[in-house]
C-alpha cells in the first residue's frame, strides 16, 4: 500500500509543521517496524510538504494508523494549513528496485 499526501502550510506555521514532522518520524523510527517506510519532502517554495507511505500489508497500515502520533499528527496538520492535506493512493506500477 503506497500513500502520497501533500499540502501547502502557512508561512507562519512552518516551524511547528516541521516539529510536528520530526516527532512523528521518530515515533515511527523508534516502532522499527520493516513493514512501514514514511518520507517527508519539503519543497523548494519551503512551505509545500509532500509525504509518501508504503506499507507492506493490510495489517501494517492497521498498526501504523493505530499509533497515538499518528491521531495526533494528523488533527495538528489540517490547521497549519493554506492548502489541503490532500491524500493519494498509490498502486506501484514499475520499479527500479529489485
């Protein structure tokens, strides 16, 4: 399962969004769970975050969306927003990774 999610903050809470960002991915670091990557993007304008999510199963998105950071982060983002969140799912169609 792949997720794209992307959205625009305001210039005024950029700040918090990126120390939002940085305690959710330590949660996620800390669980060391092989069957859930998450990478953040920031943009060149400084203000766009573009995250991506892949998860190996129905059972790992289960786990991952279970996490109190991620109720938390979740509620905290929509209202650092100019624009979005506005969230994708993925189906990989090609790879260069073997």
């Amino acid at each position: 399962m792949d997720f794209h999610v992307e959205y625009r903050v305001k210039a005024d809470q950029v700040e918090a969004q990126l120390a939002a960002i940085g305690d959710f991915i330590e949660a996620i670091r800390g669980d060391g769970d092989p069957e859930v990557r998450y990478t953040v993007y920031r943009m060149e304008d400084g203000v766009t975050f573009r995250h991506h999510a892949w998860m190996a199963s129905e059972e790992a998105f289960a786990r991952f969306r279970g996490r109190p950071q991620f109720k938390t982060f979740g509620e905290g983002t929509p209202g650092r927003c100019e624009e979005g969140p506005n969230v994708t799912k993925l189906e990989m169609y090609a790879t260069s990774a073997e």
